[in-house]
C-alpha cells in the first residue's frame, strides 16, 4: 500500500492570538511583553524593579495605557491581553498613575491572558481545502490550538476524513502546539511526550518551545514513529534564538538514537524546523546540523530523486531557499521506501505585505488577498510503498 505522509503549518485553525496577526517586528515586543510578565510575576517577593518591568509589560501589552496619567484601558478588549484577577488585588488605581499594590505572588491570584481573535473564514476554509486535496494519512498540523480544535475541523471541513486527532498540550501558552491526525487505515498505539525535557543550559525551563512527541503508529502490519516538531522560532525579541534551537535539534537526534536503539527501522521526524539552509554549496543548515549537517543518519526527502519542489525550494512566504523552513526527515529505511514528495502551495499567498497574488505558482481562485491564505506555509508531502 501507499501512505502518504504530511507536515503542515496551519498557523491555528479557528483562533489566534492577535498580537500574531501582525509583522513579527509588531508581535515581537508584544510577546516579548507577555513573557516578561509572566515570569516576574511568579517571584514571592515584588522588589520596586520588578513592579516597574511588570507595568512597563502591561504598558507593551496595551492593558495600560497613558493619558495624562497611566491608568487601565478603557477598552479592555482593544488591547494585545487582558489581566485577570481572580483573588487579591494587584493593581490600584488612585489620583495619579496606576500602582502594583501586591508584594509578591502570595498576595492575588490571576495572570496575563493574551486576547484572540478569529481566523478568517476564508482561511479556514482554505486551510481545509490544502488538507483535502494533499489528502495525507498521516499528516503533521504545527501551530494547532488543541485537540478538541481539532476534531471540530476534522467534523465541520473535512468531512471527518480522519479517524483519529492526536495533540500533546505542549510549552507555548499561545496555544501553537504540535498535532497529528491519522485515516483509519492507521492505528495510533502510543504517544511518548518530552515537553518536561529541561534545557540543558538552564534547567528551570523546558528545552522544546511546544514539545517533540513520539507517535508510535502501526500501518499495514509495521510500525511507524513520526516525531512533529516545532522548533524556536527566528524572532529575537528574547535573544539570539539559535543556540536554543540547536539544543532542540540536539535533542531530537537522541530520541531518534533511542528509538534506533531499541529497534525501531521507520522514523520520520517532520515539522517547522525554523530554520532554512544557506546559499552556501554545499548548502549549510545553521543550528540544524544534529539533524541535517555531515554525517547526519537522517535523510532529507526533499534530496531525494522523486521529490519535486516545484518553481520555488522554499515552503514559507517567498519560499527562498533561506525559506525552506519545514521538512519530512526519515530513517534510511523509510527512506528507501519513499516513491514520491513535494510542496503544495496552492493555499499560500506568499509575502503577506504582497499586494499581487504570486506569479510563480497557482493558489486557490478564493484566496484574493493575505489574509485570506491558508498560511503563511506551503504543505510539504512525501508517498511512501508499504
């Protein structure tokens, strides 16, 4: 038989955080924000430092803003996130600016919750357009909310073409996790999560940004381990991102040492790894190398003599080379039993600051402007002989 295996960036399905809806120079200090937040917020004890990051935050974050004064916004919802304050108090507003009126994390219970909005319908759509017609029986969904988001897809779009919805919460509280969803002629047996991994340069914080699941799938009588992943992203709003992409990749190459270890032949670790090759030639693959430098047992399917690329080699906006940011890479096993692959870019509107469709490959009649695309991702496939 033939399965065909997929990795998508679907970019959420039916709901996104704001902040992400713009350019990653308007969401980075946003997120940024967020983050910042979060983390001193949890300290027992409020130094006067940490109250003045804290509101500068909420400031970034838009749930304070300056008039003559600094007070709370007045429409709440217009801003990147909303404070709760479920017991306690935090914040007092008096005459003057707004004061942080608790000394530590005792004192109240509540957070920063970024606000979301809705996909557009088109998109949605058109995401579920792309996930028909690539038609994978396995098929990798990076940047999905949850599982019950999932389902709902899989029954309203997709005609319930898939028989079973997988997703691990992972690391990022926006809600961009890693999911899979199989056709009945696969059974998912297990499901192994490393989103506790710690980072080896700091061991108070785990090392995936979502996780690095491992799905053990039986098809046709063999198992199958598909490893999704969704590496650090390329912002720096919280540093040079490299370093801790590369301890991810690091990482990934030992669970897929393991799993060699303990026997297992068909491997395909897939997904947005971040990250595009150089211009280099050979062509060089930053922070990638544990999976994709010298000496490497993991085989890139798009090296492969039946992958077609298409017009362009990347698979995210321009689809540059440098763009090549997601990939299907497979055990040498699996790899001599690919037939096929390539890129679907039918759902991809290109740079989003593009006021022209792309002229160098077809996209859906539908799709008539940026926001109407199904991501900012091209789908990437590869036919497997079972």
């Amino acid at each position: 038989m033939t399965l065909r295996l997929a990795t998508f960036n679907v970019e959420n399905l039916f709901e996104r955080a704001k902040a992400l809806s713009g350019t990653a120079a308007e969401a980075g200090p946003v997120l940024a924000a967020y983050s910042r937040f979060n983390t001193v917020s949890a300290e027992p004890v409020y130094t006067e430092t940490d109250k003045q990051e804290m509101l500068a935050a909420l400031e970034t974050l838009r749930v304070l803003v300056r008039t003559d004064r600094l007070v709370l916004n007045p429409r709440p919802f217009e801003a990147w996130a909303l404070l709760r304050e479920n017991r306690g108090d935090f914040l007092k507003q008096s005459s003057g600016d707004v004061a942080i009126v608790a000394t530590g994390r005792g004192d109240w219970i509540g957070w920063v919750d970024l606000i979301t909005e809705p996909v557009d319908e088109v998109a949605t759509r058109m995401t579920a357009k792309v996930v028909n017609e690539v038609a994978a029986d396995v098929l990798c969904l990076v940047e999905a909310e949850h599982r019950p988001a999932l389902v709902r897809f899989n029954e309203a779009l997709l005609d319930r073409r898939y028989a079973h919805a997988m997703l691990v919460d992972g690391n990022d509280p926006r809600g961009i996790d890693v999911g899979l969803m199989t056709t009945g002629r696969v059974t998912v047996e297990s499901v192994r999560s490393h989103v506790d991994d710690p980072d080896p340069e700091r061991a108070d914080r785990a090392l995936f940004s979502r996780d690095c699941p491992v799905y053990q799938l039986r098809v046709a009588g063999r198992e199958l381990f598909v490893l999704p992943n969704h590496f650090k992203s390329q912002s720096f709003s919280s540093g040079n991102p490299d370093p801790l992409r590369r301890r991810q990749a690091t990482r990934v190459r030992e669970i897929y040492d393991d799993l060699r270890a303990e026997g297992a032949e068909l491997i395909a670790v897939l997904g947005d790894l971040n990250k595009g090759p150089t211009n280099d030639i050979p062509p060089q693959h930053p922070t990638l190398e544990p999976l994709l430098g010298p000496g490497t047992p993991l085989v890139d399917t798009a090296s492969l003599a039946g992958f077609d690329p298409g017009p362009r080699p990347g698979t995210f906006q321009s689809c540059s080379l440098r763009n090549r940011l997601d990939y299907i890479l497979v055990s040498p096993e699996l790899a001599e039993l690919t037939t096929a692959g390539g890129v679907f870019r039918k759902g991809l509107w290109g740079d989003p600051d593009n006021v022209n469709p792309p002229q160098q490959w077809q996209i859906y009649p539908e799709i008539t402007a940026s926001r109407h695309g199904a991501s900012d991702h091209a789908a990437v496939w590869i036919d497997v002989d079972l």
